[in-house]
C-alpha cells in the first residue's frame, strides 16, 4: 500500500446482512403450525426482525465514523463443537471490536452481580442472558482459532498477540431505553453504550490504547484472516418448529395477513415504546381483515381508527393489505 492510497475511511469486508431469507422462511412455515408454535414462531420472527433494526443502525454510525478501520457484519465461527454468531467485527490498527447488538424495548438494570434485568412497563420484570458474558464466549473462540493459524503472517505477528487486541462492546440500539447501571461494577458499565456513543467510545479506547499499530498492509491481513474464519451457516426452522406442526391442507393469505399484522404492530409498539394494544387492539384487527380497506377513507370506517391513526400508520397498514390479498 502506498502512501498516497493510505487506509482512511471505514470498509466493509462482510456488508450488512438483512436477514430477509429467514424472515420468509418463517412466514412460510407460519400456517402450517398449531396456535402454540405460531406463538413462538412469531416471537422468533420479531426478535429477528427487531435484530435487523438494531443491526442496521450500527452499521450506518461505523460507515461514516470516519475511521480506519475494516467491519465484518454477521460473522459464524465453529470450533471443536463450541460456535458463536457475532454480529460485528471492527478491526483498527490496535483493537478488534467485538460488537454485540441489543435493540431491547423497555429498560434495563444492571446490578452489583452483573445481571441484566428488563423491565417492560410498570409491573413485569425478567432476566435476560448477560451480553457480556456471551460476547466474551465469542472472544475466547476467536483466540483458540488464533491459536490454531500457524501461517507465516501470524508467526510474524506473535510478539503484537501477546497484547489483548480484542475489546468486548455491548451497543444498545434502542434510543430509548434507559439503563440503571448505579451498582453495576465498573468493568461491567465500561462495556455497554447506547448507539450514539459508539464512534467517541471507540475513538477514546484507542487513544488510550498502548498496543503497538498495525501497518495498513497487516490491517489489512489480519482482518481477511478474521473473515477467512467465517462459515456460512444454513437455518433449517422447520426442525425447530416439527413439534408444533398440525396438518393444514394450504397456506392461507388471511394467516398470512394475521401474521404481517402481528409484526407490524409489534414493531410499532417498541419503536412507541407502549403496549401492543395501544397500536390497534385485536378487535381492531379483525375488523380491519373484514372489511379489507384498499384507501384511507375506507380505513376510516374501520373501528378505532380516526385520523391521528390513519395518518400515523395508514399508509403502512394499507400496504400489508394489498401485499396480502
């Protein structure tokens, strides 16, 4: 690399991944299930579809961060029976950021254990899986296949591994989401950041950072041998969902419309930040699938929705109907 085509912008050696096959997979295996795997399959299919979001907004800060630096999105490692699904990789000349991705509605405590605990309204409360703990999982996997390169570059390199390269984020993509880290310990609180602290978040790692730098020609290697480590992963849902499965002669556009409603309205509700409901009740829907409207002023003559609603969603709602029927 010569010095008048240095590294200076942000490149992407894995570009963003939509996930759009999985999602019709799901909708296709939707009609086939009983009420309890459509339940689940619905779940799936908005956790994924949420993931997208979050997904998609990091990959828009890092693009125009500014940064030299090269970004794999969505990569899959095996080894030796243990896997991991990492959503990004940000390699710079002396870190590799490893990037969970938590688009979460409703808000989040952290205690003095380290658990993750969401709260979704006023009233419930759960546990989720620690971020940190499966991002650090994720590492630990990067350096056992570290470990297994024996090529020249990386014998080259052995002094330079024998820093920590890599740095654990955990990005909250929601804006909205509030975290109660007060007694969090502190090596906890450093590794989990909204989205619009990402760019200054890394930027003041790597000023604090001792490492030695990368040259832009061994930036560039290290980061193709991450992505040489990336296995293309094939979903098969219909094994998850076997057990849910009910013999339904063919797939119906009214399920098929109930499911793309049921999104919708989730999506909604967590970009709103309120109950489901609150976007258009079930009975609501169900009126909405009777009378079918093709224009907002049939939309109008749907029960509950008046004009602040058509305007909100009417157009949105009104292009599921005609892609569904």
């Amino acid at each position: 690399m010569g010095v008048f085509d240095r590294l200076s912008e942000p490149v992407f050696l894995r570009e963003y991944q939509d996930h759009s096959d999985q999602i019709q997979q799901l909708k296709e295996i939707y009609p086939t299930l009983n009420e309890v795997g459509k339940s689940v399959l619905l779940k799936d299919m908005q956790l994924i579809e949420y993931g997208m979001i979050g997904e998609k907004n990091i990959a828009f800060e890092l693009s125009h961060s500014h940064l030299p630096m090269y970004i794999i999105h969505d990569i899959y490692l095996e080894h030796e029976g243990l896997s991991a699904q990492i959503d990004y990789l940000v390699l710079t000349r002396k870190m590799c950021f490893v990037i969970e991705c938590k688009n979460l509605y409703g808000n989040i405590e952290i205690n003095h254990r380290g658990d993750f605990i969401r709260s979704i309204g006023k009233w419930k409360k759960e546990r989720i899986y620690s971020p940190i703990t499966q991002n650090q999982r994720h590492i630990e996997l990067l350096k056992r296949l570290r470990k297994k390169e024996q090529n020249l570059f990386m014998q080259k390199l052995q002094q330079l591994f024998s820093e920590e390269r890599y740095q654990s984020i955990v990005v909250l993509a929601n804006p909205k989401t509030v975290v109660n880290d007060r007694y969090a310990r502190k090596e906890v609180k450093s590794q989990v950041i909204h989205i619009d602290q990402l760019i200054t978040y890394i930027k003041q790692i790597l000023e604090k950072s001792k490492n030695v730098a990368f040259s832009d020609k061994d930036l560039k290697k290290w980061a193709e041998l991450h992505l040489a480590l990336h296995q293309s992963k094939t979903y098969e849902y219909k094994k998850r969902y076997d057990k849910y499965q009910e013999d339904v002669p063919s797939v119906s556009n009214q399920e098929t419309l109930i499911l793309s409603l049921k999104a919708f309205r989730l999506k909604k509700s967590r970009e709103e930040n309120v109950k489901a409901f609150y976007i258009f009740s079930d009975k609501q829907m169900n009126d909405l699938m009777m009378k079918m409207p093709k224009t907002k002023q049939e939309l109008s003559k749907v029960t509950g929705f008046g004009e602040k609603r058509i305007n909100k969603f009417g157009e949105e709602l009104l292009e599921i109907i005609h892609q569904n029927t």
